[in-house]
C-alpha cells in the first residue's frame, strides 16, 4: 500500500442496469468512459444488490449487512403487522465512519439516502437558465406509465450542458481542484440521479430505438408468473398499457440517459487526469440496483429480474488493479465497501456479512456460490403492493434463480424458479414442475442458513 491512502472517487447512478454498459456486453449501449474505466480495472459481471429498491439497498451498502438484519427492508409505511425479521433486527454502523476517522470524511453530492448525517453533504442547484436548445434534434413526446403517471421516455427541452447533472460535474469538478491544491486525500461520491424517473433526455443523447434489441414477453410466459406479480406487480408497474411504439421509444430513452451521464463521467476522469491525482486514486462506479424494461410485463424495480437485481461495479486504480480483469463469479454490493476498505489499508469489521473482494481478484478465493436480496412489500409506498404481500426472498446461482415468499404472514410462497443459462431472460416459469423439486429444495436450504443469526461472510474470503 502507498504511505498516502489512496484518493477515492466514487461515482454511482440510480437505477442503472448491466446491459446499459458497452464493457457488460451491450452492442447498443454508448458509454466509451465507463468502458474505459472497465478497460483499465476491474469488472464485475454478476454483482448482486441485496433489495431491489434505492435505500433498503444503500443502508446495505453502507453497512456491509444483510437487509433483515439492519430491518431497513422496505421503503415506505410500517407494515401493518410486525415482521418476524424485526425481532431480530439491530442497528449496524456506516462503514464509511472508518474514513471520517482516519481523516478523510466522505463528501457527497445530490442524493445520499442511507446516513446522510455521516457525510459532508453537498446540495445541487437545479437545471441552468439558458436559452440553449438543442434545435437540429429529432424530438419525442413524453412516455408515462400508466398507474402512478411516472415518466419512462421522451425528450427534455434543455441543453445538455445546463442540466443539472452538468451542474452536479461542474461542482465535483470543482472539489477535485480544490483537493488537489491542498494535497490532502479524499473520499468524493458523485451521485447521478439518473437514469431514475423522470427518464428524459436531451435530444443529442436519444438512442435509435431500432438498435435495441430486448424481449417483449409472450401471453403463454406472463400467464406462468407468480401471483403476486400477475396481480399486483403488474399493476403497480402498468407497463402492459403501453403501445410498442412507446416501449421502444422508453427503452432508447433509458440508453440514451446512461449515455448522457457516462459523458459527464469523462469530464471527471479527465479533471482526475489534468490535475495528476488519476495514480492515487480508486475510480468506482456503481448502482443501487438495476431496472426493468418491460422485458417480463414489468417496468422500474421492486422485483428481482436480472435486470434490476444486478448492478454494474467498476473499480480501477491504476498500478494497484488488474486492468481488463472481468469477473463472472457471483459478489453482492454489501462486499463493495469492505473492498474499498481493504484497498485503503483498513480493515473490514469481522460482524458484517460483507467482505473484501481483494482475495477473488488476486485468484485466492472463490465469488459466492449463492447470492441473496429481498424486499418486504407488505411496508410498500405503493397500495397495490402492501395487501396479501410480505417479505419476498431471492437465491441466485450461476445456473438458476428461486425466489418466493418467506413470511409466516403469507399464506403460500408463489415462488418462481428460473434456469438462468437456458432462459436468460427469465420467461419460463419452472417453480411447478415436479422435475425441478431437488433444485427448489437445495436453494431453500441455501436460503435458510442465510436467514439465521448470525451470518458470517465466506471463510475462504475475509482476508484482504
């Protein structure tokens, strides 16, 4: 390790799926920064978060814990009866406090979520006024969903340079500057809001909806989904209520969104590079968690399709990563800042699921055989999710993925069962096949141990 600890630049975006990426394999995505940034470090390919929604799964980051120890498991009113996971739920400290300590406190711009206290929190200003409009540009009528009227697609009649994005590059711009002038390390975390709703973006960056090429689902698949997401997810997401036309219009908006922050994440790389910081400095890049397209009749997140339950994760430091690494064992998000940690000369607390994923790139320790996440919807901001719903649990392999209810409050599991390498897309409904009951039970099984108290991280991984 260096005698300086090394700088950290932390950006993260909300709601941002793999196949956004050009390094996850995306012929359409246009993101050549953050493909850089893959190119010279290391990528994650299967990195699970640990609740498809943003601060459930934040507070895990940040803690390093599983989402029903910590009890933040939902987003919204307190469930109407008491969970059983709340009985045994306790507060866990923010592992970013390791960094305050060492005289580093983390600074954070826009939105923060999960201990917001606990950062030197920077607010943003709004979009620029300015008569700039991009007028050469093809333009789109906004797309909304149909039940909470959010917006999915369509153009924003803004420059791109007076967004508030811009703004947001503009201020870490400004921080780098002004640390590198000091000489004093740093913790910086960029969070972009998009590509959350309102999904719109300025003309230049809408992709060509004709290059995107996702799955729009069968009547045969959606008739063979669980009963929850039939009657409730479905309506909670109105995605079924769009026209083609609209989804593919949607789906070129979201791309495009992603397109649009990679290019303010040149300006950041860039600034790291003028200012000479770029050889002590940990570049990461993350999500919350991903987003439905409507590749299984479901838009936004709160289920666990791949597309929503894997984030991208970057890390790069030159001189200390491998470049080019890409990694297709299974990690969770609850590992990223015990990773972080590790790289910094610190020690990751021995009480945290969470662990160091130093030893799995240096070839030492295995990924995890099994990757959890979970979410209460019975305490959902939304009506349509709370009644006849509880808490819902996922294991995933690099094989299959089983998820169901796992609450005494829900009278059946209306599970799902996918096999991941055949079906990649999660269509085929294979929970009540009597052919696929060993699997079901061996993933139940995983899914118990991991809902005992306590769970300790994977042996073969703790040491950094």
């Amino acid at each position: 390790m260096p005698q300086q600890r090394p700088n950290i630049l932390w950006i993260m975006m909300d709601g941002c799926r793999t196949d956004a990426l050009g390094c996850y394999g995306s012929p359409w995505a246009q993101t050549p920064h953050l493909d850089q940034i893959a190119a010279n470090g290391v990528c994650f390919r299967n990195a699970v978060v640990q609740c498809p929604i943003c601060v459930p799964s934040r507070h895990a980051m940040k803690t390093g814990q599983y989402c029903h120890r910590t009890g933040r498991i939902y987003y919204g009113d307190p469930p109407e009866i008491t969970p059983t996971y709340a009985d045994s739920a306790q507060d866990y400290p923010n592992l970013l406090l390791h960094w305050t300590r060492a005289g580093m406190q983390p600074i954070n711009l826009s939105k923060s979520s999960a201990f917001q206290a606990d950062w030197d929190q920077r607010e943003i200003p709004g979009e620029r006024t300015s008569a700039r409009r991009h007028e050469d540009d093809v333009h789109h009528d906004p797309v909304h969903l149909s039940t909470y009227g959010w917006q999915i697609g369509g153009t924003q009649d803004i420059h791109v340079d007076d967004t508030a994005e811009a703004l947001l590059t503009e201020q870490a711009v400004g921080i780098l500057e002004e640390r590198a002038a000091s000489g004093d390390p740093f913790f910086l975390r960029v969070s972009y809001q998009p590509p959350h709703v309102p999904i719109r973006v300025p003309p230049p960056f809408m992709m060509d909806p004709d290059t995107i090429d996702l799955p729009w689902p069968t009547e045969v698949a959606l008739a063979k989904k669980p009963r929850f997401e039939r009657e409730q997810l479905r309506v909670y997401a109105g995605t079924l209520d769009l026209s083609e036309e609209q989804l593919r219009i949607a789906r070129a908006t979201y791309y495009g969104m992603v397109s649009m922050i990679d290019y303010f994440i040149g300006k950041l790389v860039a600034c790291l590079e003028q200012l000479g910081l770029r050889d002590n400095t940990i570049v990461a890049f993350s999500s919350d968690h991903g987003q439905a397209l409507g590749e299984n009749g479901l838009h936004k997140k709160r289920n666990f399709y791949d597309p929503v339950i894997r984030a991208p994760l970057l890390l790069s430091w030159p001189g200390r990563l491998p470049q080019g690494m890409v990694l297709e064992e299974g990690v969770e998000m609850i590992d990223f800042l015990p990773t972080l940690m590790a790289l910094s000369g610190m020690t990751p607390p021995g009480d945290i699921a969470g662990c160091s994923l130093l030893p799995l790139i240096r070839g030492e320790a295995p990924g995890r055989e099994v990757t959890f996440a979970e979410i209460d919807y019975s305490g959902s901001l939304f009506a349509p999710l709370r009644e006849r719903s509880g808490r819902r649990v996922m294991a995933r392999t690099a094989d299959w993925k089983l998820e169901y209810f796992k609450d005494p409050r829900v009278a059946e599991k209306d599970g799902s069962l996918y096999n991941l390498k055949e079906d990649p897309w999660e269509q085929e409904n294979l929970y009540y096949d009597p052919g696929y009951r060993g699997i079901i039970i061996a993933l139940e099984t995983a899914i118990d141990a991991w809902d005992q108290v306590p769970m300790e991280p994977p042996n073969s991984a703790r040491a950094s």
